[in-house]
C-alpha cells in the first residue's frame, strides 16, 4: 500500500454474446454489464490482449447511477458509492454474486483495442483488495500481464485446469504500442527477457520489471498507434484518458 490516494482509471469492457449464466438474467433485462479493471496506464488500452479475474475471488455485478452495471468486488462497488458513481452516497445494489471462475472465457469489447473481442482469463496474482479486482492485461507494456500470459499459454495443464479454451489464449499476440528509441516497441517483453523472469510468481523481479517499464514508458516512451501517434506518452496520457471519459468508456476511481 502506498501512501495517499491512488487514482485509477475504470475502463468499461463491454460482456457481449455468449453471455456466461451467472449475467443472463440482468442480460436479459437489457442491462449493460461491463467488466471494470482499474488501470494507471489508460494510454496503453489499444493493447489490450485480455481481461485478468481471480478464479477464486469474489465478485458481484453492481447497478451504477445511470443503470450500467458493473463486474467488480464489493469492496470496489462500496468505494464507488461514496464516489457518486452508485444510485446514492454509501448506496450499492447488488444485482449477483459469483467467482471469478464462473466468468472465465466470457467474451467482451474493449474501448479502443485493436483486439476486437478479448476474453476472460485468470491471473493467480491478483489482489482482491486493490482496485476493483479486474485487472486488464496489456502485455506490451505490463511485465505482469505479459508474465500471466506466457504462463497460460506455455503450460497447457494450466489452461485445463481453469477450463480456458486454446481460443481464447493462443491467437493473442503481443501487440507494440508505445515504442521506447533505444529500448524496445515491446517494453515488457524486453524486461521479461532481460531479467530472466520464468512466471507471474517471480514476484521481486516482476517489481523490478514494472518499475524499470513504468518509468522508461512515462519519460521516454512514443505512441505508435492510434490518433496520437508520433507523440510522447507523457503528453498524452492525461488527453487519451479525458476522451475515453467524456465517450463514457472510462470513469475515474480512487482509493
Ligand atoms: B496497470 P498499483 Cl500497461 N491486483 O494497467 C493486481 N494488479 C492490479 C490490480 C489488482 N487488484 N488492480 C490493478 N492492477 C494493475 C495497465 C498497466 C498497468 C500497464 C503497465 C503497468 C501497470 C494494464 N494492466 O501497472 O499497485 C493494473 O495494471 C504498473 C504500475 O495500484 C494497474 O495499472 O500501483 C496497476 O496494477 C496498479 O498498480
């Protein structure tokens, strides 16, 4: 936990056909349900690969103020309904309950990903009590979601044992987004080699990784896709993140 509040940005990823059992019936409603990672890189969505659950944690779909519907932990739902984000202060209805596992391999549309549909994986690393407990997975520019990829799609024992479809994992390529000059175009990939790192477990040397990425990224990196590129991320981070709020594919989120 660092000191202060961390401001995230909730990105809104779309569950579309099939829908998994857990949603139908608020599906049925005509309901929009999104999945909501929290994210400090909103800059890097055109990436997206997938979106990262915890099979084993707790979620819930939640109705927010202007009757989208939210995938997130309660802990997240309660902090939104002191965030005017609910349907009132310290207000949160909870339309289901579930596990991660019960949304695994669900089908969504992403805000500005070249990926048309992205699905739902699990990552083991996840901490419940972060953010909203989705996570979405850029594995340019993430060492962490690069690492929970690799993972999944080197050890097919572990794609079985989550019952993750080859389909959903396989055909997903990294995708260069930010180019850093004299690094990489693929700077996770890059730190995942250079240091040596064999899975999401490696958690010191994925700390390291990040930081070494997060930095490099900010200060140096380049946009390379999208209506901002050829410009520095650090200048367009904050506009990239404005647009995809006043499009109603983001909201801000802190805690
Ligand atoms: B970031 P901080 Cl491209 N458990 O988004 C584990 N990780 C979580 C999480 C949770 N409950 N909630 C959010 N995160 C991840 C993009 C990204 C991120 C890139 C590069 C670096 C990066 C795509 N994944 O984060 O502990 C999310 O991943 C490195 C700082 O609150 C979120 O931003 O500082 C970041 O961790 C928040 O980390």
């Amino acid at each position: 936990e660092g000191v202060g509040p961390q401001n995230y940005t909730l990105i809104k990823l779309e569950v579309v056909e099939p829908i998994p059992s857990c949603l139908q019936e608020i599906h049925s409603q005509g309901k929009k349900i999104y999945l909501v990672p929290g994210t400090l890189r909103p800059e890097t969505m055109y990436g997206q690969t997938n979106c990262w659950i915890l099979p084993e944690g707790k979620y819930g779909a939640f109705e927010m103020g202007n009757g989208d519907v939210f995938v997130c932990t309660e802990r997240a739902a309660r902090n939104m309904s002191y965030q005017q984000l609910t349907t009132g202060k310290g207000e949160y209805k909870c339309l289901a309950k579930f596990n991660g596992s019960d949304i695994l391999g669900a089908a969504l549309k992403a805000p500005l990903a070249i990926n048309p549909i992205v699905y739902v994986l699990p990552m083991l690393t996840i901490d419940e009590n972060k953010g909203t407990g989705v996570v979405t997975s850029v594995p340019s520019d993430s060492p962490d979601d690069y690492a929970s990829l690799q993972d999944l799609k080197a050890k097919a024992p572990l794609r079985a044992k989550f019952g993750i479809k080859d389909e959903w994992v396989l055909p997903f390529e990294v995708v260069p987004i930010i180019d850093i000059p004299g690094y990489s175009n693929e700077s996770a990939v890059r730190a995942y080699k250079d240091l040596n790192i064999k899975s999401q477990n490696d958690r010191a040397l994925l700390d390291q990784a990040k930081d070494l990425c997060y930095q490099k990224g900010f200060n140096d990196g380049v946009m390379s896709v999208g209506p901002y590129a050829g410009r520095k991320v650090s200048d367009v981070k904050k506009i990239i993140k404005d647009e995809m709020i006043a499009a109603g594919q983001a909201v801000e989120y802190s805690e």
